[in-house]
C-alpha cells in the first residue's frame, strides 16, 4: 500500500540525515559515536519511535484477511457490473490512503528521482486499473506510471522556489475509462539541503557607543538570515563569530549580540573601529556555508576632559571713544571632547575690573568675546585687570573625580587716549511749546562740554535738512533754541531738531544730540458730525423713541481725549425732534410727538449743535435728514419711496415693474434693428469696393467681332497649358497645310500680348488696376482635357478635322461627324 511506501521513504530520510551529519564530520568511525552528532541522531530516532507508536497501521499486517475478501468480493462485482455495461452509483469504500510524499531539493542524478508510488486495493496486478496524476507541475516536473503508480520527478527542484506541491491522484479502470475510487489530493515535499549560505541583508552595519564603557556594553544587534528550512536538520541553525575587531568588542554566538570586551576606550585617543562579523550555518560545525558583514562602530563622546587656556596672561586694548558693547577681544580654552561636551561658558570673576567688562560665549568657535559694559575714560582710568573663568556648559558626574573641569585666565585690558568731542549733557533733549507760540520765543537750551584737558569752548549749531521745514534756531554761544516759523500742531505734532556741538580749538570734532519739541495744541476748530446723517422715522412711531445715533470729529488734538456735548438750539424749538446726549461723545435723535404722516411731510432736517470741551470753546451746527417711512408693527421699513401716490390708483410694485421691463425690452429691440439696417447699408456699398480687381472697367475701343481670330491668343492667359496645346495643333497644321500662315502669325501675336501684359503688370502694381478674371480653364486632372465650347478658339474655322482619326480612339466619333458634314458641303458645293 501506499502507506507503507511512505513510512519507507520517511525512514529513509532519517538515515539520509545521519549519513550527511557524518560526511560534513568526516568521521572515519561509526557517527553515532561522535559528541556532536550523538544528541542530534538520538533525537531523531526517538522521533520515528514515537511516530511508530501512534500509527498502528505501521505494526499491524498490510492486509487483513476480511479485508482481502472484502476487496475481492468488490472487484466481483465491478466485473459484473461492468460485464452487464453498467457501473454501480453507490459509493465504494476507499481503499486507498494519502501521505505526504518528499523529494530531496537539488537531485543531481543523471535518472528521474523517485518520489514514491500510489496503488489501490482494487489494483490485483492484472494491469486492469491506470494511475492518473494532475495539479502543480504534472508533466513538467512530475509525472506518473499509469500501470504501477510510480511516481518520479523529472528535474532538480528547489525549496527555496517552492517548498511543496499539491497534486490530485486518482486509479481509472482501464477499459471504461471511470474512476474506480474518488479523486484525491495529497502533497509533495521538497525536502531541504544545505545549499544557502547565511546572508546579512542589511549590511555594511553602522553603530555606535559611548567612549570609556565597562566591559559588556550594549553596542548593537545584527542578524543573519538563512534560505533553508529552520525545521529540519541544522541548515538554518546560525552561529556568530567574529573575525576582526578583538580584543575591542565580542558578539554573542547564538543572539548576534555585540559587546564592549576592553574598558576605557578613549574616543580622543581612537573614534571609529571597523569589526567583521561571520554568520555560520550547520551550527557553526565543520563544512557549514557562511557568510560575513562589517559593522563600523564610534565611539560616542562624553564630557572626561576639562576646558585648558592656552595662555595664562591674556593683553587687551581699546579706545577710549569706543561705544558700550564694543568688542574688545577674545580669549579661547580648548576642550578635547567634541558636539556640546566642548562647549564652553566664560564668565568674569567679580573683582574691581571686572565691573566695566563683560564676556560672551560663542558656541561655534568655542570662544569668549569680551565686550564693553560701560564708558570708558582715558583721564579717569588708564587700565584694568580682571580673571576669566572657562568651565563646560554639561558635567558628566562619573567623571568628575578626575578634576575640576574648569580653569582661569587674567585679562589685561589698556585704555588708549583719544581727543574727544563734545559731551552733551543728556543723551536727547525733549522741550514742549504751543502751537501759536509767537516768533522769536525761546523754547528751551542744551549744554554741551569738552571734557578733555585743554576744555576748549563749544559753538552750537542746527542741523538743517532739506527735506523738511526748519521751524527753530539755536543761539551759537548759549545754546537756547527759539522759534523761527509759525508752528501748526495739525500738520506736524512734533519736530525732531538735530544740534549738533563743535570744538573750537579743533572744529573737526563735533557731537550730535536730537532735540524732540512737542507741538501743544490750541482749540482752533470747532467739532463736527462724523458724517451726513439720512435717516428716517416710522409713520407709526411712538414718543421717545431713538431714531439714529450721532457722533462727531474735530480736527484738533488735544492732549487728552476729545469730549463733545450734542444739544439742540436753544433759539428754536423742534415740536417734532430732540437731541439726546449720552455722555460718551455721542447722541440720539429723539421722537418727540407720534403720528408722522407722509403725505403731509415727507422729510424733516434737525438741527444738532456740537460743543468740544476746549478753551476757547467751539461749536458747530450740523443738519440730520429724517424722512417718513412706512414700517411694519415691528418698526422694519417697507417704502419710502413716492410710489403711495400711485398705488392709489390701482398699479402695484409688481404691474409697474413689468411696465418698465416691457419699455426697456422695446427700446433693446429698436435700437438692434437699427444697428442691423445701418450695417447693412454699410456692407452694400463695400462689397463693390472690397476687391477693386474684380471691377468691370469698360473702354469705348470696338474689337473684330467674332471673325476677328487673328488678333490674339487669349487661351495664354487662361490656360498655363495653352502654349502646349498650341504649338501642337501648329506641328499638325503645318504638316497638312504648310503653306497657311496663319498659324505663324497667331504665335507672333500671342507673343505680343502676352509681352505687352507682362510690361503693364510690371509698370503698375498698386490698385486700382486692371484684372482678367478667367472661367474657361477647367483643371489639369481630366485625360480628355476640357471640352468646353468656351475653348472654341483651339479650332479655327475652316479647320481641316481629317487629323481626327490621328488622335485615338476617343475622337473617331467625332472624325465621322465631321466627315459627313464635309461630304454634305461638297455635295451642295457642286450642285
């Protein structure tokens, strides 16, 4: 049975693995007294072991005798039923049982290999039952023989490509053609042999780890991977060695685990170590494939070595002029680590020089600047001495016990002298004047002084600009500055006067100093309202009620905010209207009577006096529209319009919309037809003068009628082919009749004409001029060419037609015709 074929071909396999184990050993003894391969074949045979106790068809007999008889009695009766021409519908127990069926990968034998062989009970070896085979790869990998069931396949296969195929078996009666049995499925296994090497798909790696680690640090994980089956045999089993970078790091043999193996790796020292890992199958035993990656490894910086000055004494120097934070130098400590372990903070150490200085720490180039904090004065102070601390911005406390990772330096700095210019007493000056402060008046002083030791006289002077009006003028010796133009504080609130302050034992140093005046502002215009205010007001409004919101505006700027007071006049009384103030710099128009009718009054103008609250004090008189509306219950507008007076009579809004629509499509209409006339009048009397080539010019000069041939050719000027046809026709004349000529002198003349054309087209070029517009010619594509009557001048009268017959076929009608005409001429002609 097929079973047992299969249980075969299982222990075969099991033997095949212990002979491979032995032949990558080598071993001239038995292998099953190898260490190594002792425990793996141990294994194995318990496996089969166990497998034997489960299936008890493997210990029992094949056959069993009421088996037998039953397959016996089942093969009687398919005979007698195939004897009487028919096959039974029942279903016939199967005698038949699928297992897996394996095939070794990479066969290299010169014969197809076996796989195995299929046979049914109801097979008794008479040739009477065929084997047949279909699924994945039948007749290209796999094939089958049909009398015994012998199944091989027929090329090497590869598990890697394929690890399995589903086929479908099925034992045919050979003279019928019906299956015996129900068609089964079952399943070949490409079984795996070491024949791929252990890959690392990711490599070359890159990794990385802090300088001075212990032993046993974590650096990275690298993993190899193996195309053959992990389930069988030791093929995919991969061990990890490593072949260079000892004694520096390790890795793990089973997990690819790599580890620090030496302590105190300084990165200062050496930052990047290039290791070789080898991935091994087999378990890493004798005759296993490999394969090897690089990992390159850094070490990481950390912060084990302090900041050093390269100098203890560092010199300094700066001017006395120079401004507060000016650089006056820089000073450097070197840190060997890298990233923000060498940076750098610098920092002055408090003392009696430190206080005019300070220092800023660049983070890119890892240096101190040292900047000026306060003025410096060259008779005052002529040097300083202070210390500068250099320390790392991050600390790393496993380090600091090799040292305090800080060090200090002394900055000398020497003042320099300079001649100075004059010192004005405040940084900027800021004086205040009303804007209609008379002309002449002083508005205020600056002071200025050379502090140097000659402490020369100071002059003063204005800064004029050319850009902008100069309104003030300063006193050269006393430094007072005085109005010199009418100030307006409406155009300009303030003016910025720039004066400048000159040594007079050297007029080449000067100083500047801005004098900020301030505009006040004097209430010279009265208030206004913010805008033209149109409201309207409900027929049906009540007392008290706010019909609008009023506010104003005032040209003038006053140092605080503006206040305005609204009131109605006080010489006239509104019956109608009053002014409401809410005291925010705003008011309502207020109802003071209901009942507004519309048709009585239409608008109502209210009179709003405006106060500001200034000195002197200004008003104005501004004027509110009010028109009468009519509004719903809920006070919304629905008309102010004067269309009351027509709804009286019967129209509606909608009746005198569509009034007007009518109107406007009607005036549209009129307007269209009378563009449309227009151009039409206009295209009449252009058409004749769009193209003036086409105009018929006509001349009081009579030709020769119809009788007059000879006078020129005009077929030239129609027809590019005429001088062809003409010079052929004149071939033929002058063969029959060599004395015409006529012929000779049509030439001539053609000749003339065209010439004369010719000499007039080239005289005038410009319109208007004459034009020959020919209907005659009728195109180059006809074999017969064109019989038009209008081409009547090729023949001339009197023409001899004998020739006819001369030009093919097409024309022997016409020869006939023409003859007979001929012979009726003559015989009148006689007669």
């Amino acid at each position: 049975m097929l079973v047992v074929l299969c249980r075969r071909r299982f222990v075969e396999f099991f033997i095949l693995d212990s002979l491979l184990l032995c032949h990558h050993h080598k071993s001239h003894l038995c292998p099953l007294l190898h260490l190594k391969v002792v425990p793996m074949l141990m294994g194995n045979c318990l496996l089969l072991f166990l497998w034997c106790l489960i299936d008890k068809s493997f210990v029992s007999p094949l056959h069993s005798s009421s088996q037998s008889r039953m397959g016996k009695e089942q093969y009687r009766n398919m005979l007698a039923h195939r004897k009487h021409g028919m096959m039974g519908v029942h279903r016939v127990k199967r005698g038949w049982v699928w297992n897996q069926f394996f095939v070794l990968e990479e066969y290299m034998g010169s014969d197809p290999q076996y796989v195995g062989k299929l046979h049914s009970d109801l097979d008794k070896g008479n040739s009477m039952v065929k084997y047949t085979l279909s699924g994945e790869g039948v007749g290209s990998i796999f094939t089958i023989e049909p009398s015994t069931g012998d199944i091989h396949a027929l090329r090497s296969l590869d598990r890697e490509e394929k690890p399995y195929y589903t086929l479908r078996a099925q034992a045919v009666d050979v003279l019928t053609g019906r299956p015996l049995e129900p068609e089964s499925e079952f399943i070949i296994k490409v079984q795996d042999i070491n024949d791929n090497e252990p890959r690392f798909l990711e490599g070359p790696y890159s990794a990385s780890v802090p300088e001075m680690s212990p032993i046993g640090s974590y650096v990275t994980q690298i993993t190899a991977t193996d195309a053959d089956d992990p389930t069988y045999g030791n093929s995919a089993r991969i061990v990890y060695s490593i072949l260079h970078g000892q004694p520096y790091f390790s890795v793990d043999p089973k997990t690819g685990i790599i580890r620090v193996a030496l302590p105190n790796m300084d990165r200062e020292v050496k930052e990047m170590y290039q290791v070789v890992i080898q991935a091994k199958d087999m378990g890493g035993q004798l005759g296993g494939l490999a394969g090897t990656t690089t990992i390159n490894i850094t070490l990481r910086d950390v912060n084990d070595n302090p900041p050093r000055f390269s100098k203890s004494i560092f010199h300094l120097r700066i001017l006395e002029t120079s401004p507060v934070g000016s650089s006056v130098g820089r000073v450097k400590a070197h840190d060997l680590d890298s990233g923000k372990n060498a940076e750098v903070e610098y920092s002055i150490v408090p003392g009696d020089g430190g206080s005019m200085f300070d220092i800023y720490s660049n983070k890119n180039t890892h240096e101190g600047t040292v900047i000026l904090k306060k003025c410096l004065d060259y008779e005052t102070r002529k040097a300083y001495t202070f210390k500068v601390e250099a320390s790392n911005a991050v600390l790393d406390h496993r380090f600091l016990h090799l040292g305090p990772f800080k060090d200090t330096a002394t900055v000398k700095v020497n003042v320099l002298d300079v001649e100075e210019p004059p010192v004005f007493s405040r940084l900027s000056y800021s004086m205040e004047t009303y804007e209609d402060t008379t002309v002449g008046i002083i508005v205020g002083a600056v002071t200025a002084e050379d502090l140097d030791v000659g402490n020369s006289p100071v002059r003063y002077s204005v800064e004029w600009r050319k850009d902008s009006e100069n309104h003030f003028d300063i006193d050269p010796v006393e430094g007072t500055l005085s109005v010199i133009e009418a100030l307006d504080r409406e155009r300009h609130t303030e003016h910025n006067v720039t004066v400048v302050a000159t040594k007079v034992n050297n007029p080449l140093l000067s100083s500047k100093v801005t004098v900020t005046i301030k505009v006040l502002d004097v209430n010279e215009f009265p208030p206004e309202l913010a805008f033209v205010y149109e409201t309207f007001v409900c027929e049906n409004a009540k007392v008290g009620q706010v019909i609008q919101i009023i506010s104003a505006t005032d040209r003038d700027i006053p140092a605080v905010e503006h206040r305005f007071y609204f009131k109605s006049p006080s010489q006239t009384r509104n019956r109608n209207f009053t002014i409401r103030d809410y005291g925010n710099n705003t008011a309502g128009v207020v109802t003071r009577r209901g009942g507004f009718r519309r048709l009585e009054q239409s608008m109502y103008l209210v009179p709003v006096v405006v106060e500001d609250g200034g000195y002197p004090l200004q008003s104005s008189t501004g004027m509110v529209s009010v028109r009468v509306c009519t509004c719903n219950t809920d006070g919304s507008l629905l008309s102010c319009n004067a269309e009351a007076v027509i709804f009286p009579m019967g129209l509606s809004t909608g009746a005198l919309m569509a009034i007007m629509l009518c109107i406007v499509i009607l005036l549209v209409m009129a307007v269209l037809y009378m563009g449309l006339r227009k151009h039409k009048k206009k295209d009449t009397l252009m058409s004749s003068k769009e193209d003036i080539r086409d105009n018929v010019i006509h001349y009081d000069d009579e030709g020769g009628g119809e009788e007059d041939t000879q006078a020129f050719d005009i077929g030239t000027l129609r027809n590019p082919k005429g001088i062809k046809e003409k010079a052929q026709l004149q071939k033929i004349r002058s063969e029959d009749e060599p004395n015409r000529a006529s012929a000779c002198m049509s030439n001539e003349d053609s000749e003339d004409i065209r010439a004369y054309i010719h000499h007039c087209l080239l005289e005038n070029s410009s319109p208007p001029y004459d034009s020959l517009v020919t209907y005659a010619y009728e195109g180059e594509g006809s074999v017969a060419e064109s019989l038009s009557s209008i081409e009547s001048w090729v023949l001339e009268p009197k023409e001899d037609y004998r020739n006819l017959c001369d030009w093919g076929p097409r024309f022997k009608t016409l020869a006939g015709i023409f003859k007979e005409h001929e012979c009726k001429d003559m015989e009148k002609t006689e007669n």
